[in-house]
C-alpha cells in the first residue's frame, strides 16, 4: 500500500488536534472544576443538573416569599395586639360608663372624648401600610385605603374580600394578609342593629350625610327586620302647606310606606321602626319627570265609548292599566278621563286611584312623576296616540326625571368595630341628666359590651391564624434548606469533577502530545530523497 506524504501531514494533523482539544478540555474542567461542560459530554447528567438548577432557583424564590410573609405576618400580628388592647380600654370605658347613677352628662363627655380619641387611632391602625406602601387590611386592593370616614359617624371599607398568598414550598402556599372587612365588620353582633349610607347618586354639595343611628326600641325593630329602609326626598310640593323640603321612608324590598312627607329638619332625630337617625346638610329635591301632551286636534272627536281603550304606564318598576272611555275633544277631556274616580270592569279601582298609586298627576299639559322617576307609557292604540300625540302604541319613556337624593338603612345581624364604637360615643354625647336618657344609654352600653367581647374575640382568632401561618413558614423553612443540600449533593455528583484523575488523565493526554509531536518529527524525514 502506498502512503503518499500528504497523507502522512494530514494524518499527523488530525491526530495532534485531536490530542491537543483532549488537552484544552481537561485543563477547562480543571478550571471549572466541573465535569459536565456541554450537554455532549453527558445528555443524561446535562438533563438532570438542568433540572436541579431550576429547583434551586426555585427554592430560593421560596426563601425569599418567606421572607417577605413572615415581615406582612409579624406587622399584621403588631397591629392586631394594639387593636385588641384598645378594644380592651374601650371595655374598661363602657364598663365605666355603665355606672349610669353616678356620672353625669358632662362626665360622659369626657369619656366620649376619648373614645374619639381611639376612634382616630383604630382607623390608623386598620389604615396601616407594609414596606412597600401596600395597606394590609384591604384585601386584593392594596392601593386603596381600606377605612373611610363618610361624617356623621359612619365608616365606609372601601376594599375587598382578598387575601394574598404566597408560595412558600413547592406543596405549601401561606395566607400573607386578612381582609378588613372579615376582621373589622363583619363581626357578629349581639342584636339586630342597622348599618346606614348615602345613595351614589346623590346631587347635594357639599353632600348631605346621614348619621350611623342606633336602634332605641329593639322589640319594634325586631319585629320589622330584616327588612331595609330608604328615606327619599320628595318635591317640596309634597308637604303641607307651605310647600318645605320633606321625605318619605319606605321599606325596600315592598315600597310600603312607613313615614309619608315628613317635614325635614337638618339634625333633628328620625324615627321610625324601632331606629334613631338623623340627616344634615341640603338634600337635593327631585326634578320632575314628565310626557307632555300634543293632542292631534284634526282627529277630534275621539270616540272611546263604544270601544274603551287602555295602555299601561310603568314608573319605578311598578304597572297600572289605565282605560278610557268617553268621547275625547281635546287634551281637557283626555285628561279628565284619565283622573276619573268611576271604576271601569274589569279593574277594581279606579283611573285616579291607579295614578295616586303611582305617584303621578295628569293635566292637560301631560303627565307629571312629582318624584322624579321616569314614566313609561305602552300597549296603547292609534286613537290614544292621536289623544296624546305620543307613541304609546309602540311606547315611549321620558328621559327628564331626576329622583331626589336618598339614604339607606339596611338591617343586619353584624356590626362593625368603629360602628360600634361610633354609637357608643354619640350616645354618650347626647346623654342628658334625665332618668329616660340614661336608661336609653345603658342599654347601648350593654350593646357595645356584648359587640365589644365579640370584636375581640374576632381578632384574637384571627391572631391565632396568623401564628399559625408562621409556624408553617418556619417548617417550609427548615424544609427547604433540606430541599437545597439534598439538591446540591446531587448536583455535586453529577457535575463536579474528580481533580486526581482528571490531573493523571491531562499527564497521560500531555504525554500522548508530545508523543505524537515526536513520531511526526521523525516520520516527516522518511522520504526517498534520503536514499539517493
């Protein structure tokens, strides 16, 4: 076989390069002091240390969640025991207040003072931020302050239900914060009581606010709960003569009316139902609505006696059938047959009842909503909108009523802490030297002892939760750093390399170098020319 003199470099070539790769490479473990530099050296180990990498990086996100819960935790768990020894001092205060013999309204003043006094600091403390600014009792809406002082002793929450979590281990995730509305109102009360509120809706400015009331008689409101209230103000028509801003209360869910335009005066007690309340400020009446007549006097007369004819006009939600049933020659006569007291079969009441009902008055002009909500007219004919010049065949609402501003006072079982706390102040304040108004106080004293004991008792299992919750991160705590030198010592295995034989082995792979290097030398001289 021939073996040309190319061949022979070639051959030397790849055989030094090979040699000398082999070299670079143990020298760059040596370096490193790793074993597996290129998922080539070793798939299966490349694939595994690839994966323990990443349940370390993993496990160190952990430590750090951890971290960050157990710094929210310990403020969380701060603020709690200063709640709970103000609630504690509040109970001492209405214990004292309780002695209603001896202290007189002015002394009760005094100890009012205070409860405002802790009033303002409990709202601090529900108000309070963590390092980042986030506030720790509003629920997913960190950025939002949670309590809100609305006037007249109410508070509003103004955010959720959220709690965050953090992951602490791979199987363990930890509650980090607590709503305010689960720690701070909804707390269950020893009595039905009443939570009270403004409509969003309202128009008065500066706004008009009602007080957090108080229920005085509690067999009466018993037995009207769990109904609610809304108090509305009404045109100022709608009072006696002379014409002054006056309201209706109502129960919700039925429209009954419970208090029917009663003449308001800012500050002064409304009761109804068992519940004390009062409203400040200027109530904004409403802006009637109404749906104006245009009577299409080329169809006059218009007979409706041999065919009466009805339509239904909606206001509030609530419907009533009006039917007519006389000759019509002009709005006049449309509108005195639609304020008729005669009762047309098959209806049980008449046209004017139907309208009273609805809080509407008909003239000539049109129909008239004095309260404000809209008015809907439909399922009418052709002679009706000839008679109205409105489409009530097809139907037609009017866009121009403005409802008068309104308050709410909704029954429930739960009383928040700063309500309870608020009633207890006011009616200290409005306390007098007499037999009647401190037994109305003691048994508002009594109430807020009972909602105090039961505030407390509130915290004070959520503080245990909140141990709770750090023991946990302490157990994923020792747990991970389980995780991490298992994981290591597996990694350690996989990757890191054995330095004597890597050493031996870059000796050898030297040795194979110089070698080859050597045999070059001596092959490169063999050529005929040396034999001629």
């Amino acid at each position: 076989m021939r073996v040309s003199t190319s061949q022979i470099y070639n051959i030397a070539t790849l055989g030094m390069s090979q040699a000398q790769s082999a070299i670079v490479k143990t020298e760059e473990q040596i370096a490193t002091g790793k074993r597996v530099l290129s998922p080539a050296d070793d798939p299966v180990a490349a694939a595994n240390i690839l994966q323990l990498n990443q349940d370390l990086a993993r496990t160190e996100q952990y430590k750090k969640n951890i971290d960050i819960a157990d710094n929210s935790l310990s403020l969380e768990e701060t603020n709690l025991q200063s709640i709970v020894d103000l609630m504690q001092r509040m109970r001492e205060l209405a214990v004292k207040a309780g002695n209603t013999a001896v202290l007189t309204s002015e002394d009760y003043k005094s100890l009012a003072a205070e409860v405002d006094t802790r009033i303002d600091e409990l709202m601090n403390l529900q108000n309070t931020r963590n390092a980042s600014g986030q506030y720790i009792f509003a629920g997913y809406q960190g950025d939002t302050q949670p309590f809100v002082n609305r006037g007249g002793g109410n508070y509003e929450y103004m955010g959720d239900e959220g709690q965050l979590r953090l992951q602490a281990s791979a199987s363990v995730s930890v509650a980090v914060s607590d709503s305010g509305k689960k720690l701070f109102v909804d707390i269950p009360s020893g009595h039905n009581t009443i939570n009270t509120s403004v409509s969003s809706a309202n128009r008065a400015l500066p706004a008009a606010i009602i007080s957090v009331g108080e229920v005085i008689d509690q067999e009466v409101f018993d037995e009207f709960y769990p109904e609610d209230m809304v108090i509305t103000f009404n045109a100022p028509s709608a009072a006696a003569v002379p014409p002054a801003a006056n309201y209706t209360v109502t129960e919700r869910s039925t429209g009954k009316v419970l208090v029917a335009n009663a003449t308001y005066i800012k500050g002064e007690a409304i009761d109804v139902s068992g519940v004390r309340l009062s409203i400040s400020g200027s109530p904004v009446p409403p802006t009637p609505a109404n749906l104006p007549f245009n009577f299409n006097a080329a169809a006059a007369p218009i007979d409706f006696s041999l065919a009466p004819a009805t339509f239904k006009i909606t206001v509030n939600g609530r419907t009533e059938t009006l039917t007519v049933d006389s000759v019509v020659n002009n709005a006049t006569d449309f509108a005195a047959a639609l304020n008729s007291a005669a009762i047309v079969p098959p209806s049980i009441i008449s046209n004017a009842d139907k309208l009273n009902n609805l809080g509407l008055t008909v003239t000539a002009a049109g129909i008239v909503s004095e309260n404000g909500m809209n008015i809907s007219i439909h399922s009418g004919n052709a002679n009706l909108d000839n008679a109205t010049g409105l489409a009530t065949t097809t139907g037609v609402t009017s866009t121009n009523g403005v409802a008068g501003d309104s308050f709410f006072v909704e029954s429930t079982n739960k009383q928040g802490l700063l309500t309870t706390l608020s009633r207890f102040s006011e009616a200290m304040k409005a306390v007098k030297d007499t037999p009647e108004s401190k037994a109305v106080l003691a048994e508002i004293v009594a109430k807020t002892l009972t909602n105090l004991s039961n505030s407390i008792t509130n915290t004070v299992a959520v503080q245990g939760e909140v141990g709770a919750r750090q023991n946990t991160l302490e157990s994923s705590r020792d747990l991970n750093l389980d995780v991490v030198l298992f994981s290591k010592q597996t990694l350690s295995n996989l990757q890191d390399l054995d330095v004597a034989e890597a050493t031996i082995r870059l000796s050898m792979q030297s040795l194979i170098l110089t070698a080859s290097q050597q045999s070059f030398a001596k092959v490169s001289q063999l050529t005929l020319f040396s034999y001629l």
